[in-house]
C-alpha cells in the first residue's frame, strides 16, 4: 500500500512539472482583394498563396469578388494560381 502511494505521487509530481502545451488561438479571417479598403483592420492579402502561407489551421481565406477597373464593367477580377492546401482551412468567397 505505502509503494503504491509513493508511485501516485511521483507520478503527479512528474506530471505537475510539465508544462501544459497552451496553442490554441481564435481563428483568423485573411481576405484577398486587389482593392482592400485600408480603413478594415484584419489581414488582406493581394494573393491567395500570401494568404494561405500567412493562415493557421482553423483560418479562413475570404476572397472577394471584385470588378475589374473600370466599376461597372461586369468582369470579375480572376486569381490564377496554383495552391496548395495543407492545412484544415476554409477557402471562402465574398459577393
């Protein structure tokens, strides 16, 4: 009984001085844009691949959907690029 005693509490004492691994952090929207409104306080990126490399697992990358200049022109600004995801993200778009 008294060996079974001692062990518990080498065990707890062992298991008290290790410290507890703390990385858990709020998610993080990153948006891509070509025409980020410099007044929004979170993180823009001008491309996707700056975005993800920038992301943590659990992000989101917004991208918006936007005009190409001239406004009213109906053409929507394309990215073309070649991503790779290897990380538990989430790949979203605005308008």
């Amino acid at each position: 009984m008294k060996q079974s005693i001692y062990i518990l509490i080498s065990c707890l004492i062992l298991v008290a001085g290790v410290p507890m691994q703390t990385s858990a952090t709020e998610p993080t929207t990153h948006h891509v844009c070509q025409d980020c409104d410099p007044l929004y306080h979170y993180p823009q990126y001008s491309t996707i691949n700056d975005a993800l490399a920038a992301a943590q697992p659990g992000d989101t990358i917004n991208i918006w959907g936007e005009e190409v200049h001239p406004p009213g022109s109906g053409i929507i600004y394309e990215y073309n690029e070649h991503l790779v995801i290897d990380k538990r993200i989430t790949l979203t778009c605005d308008n």
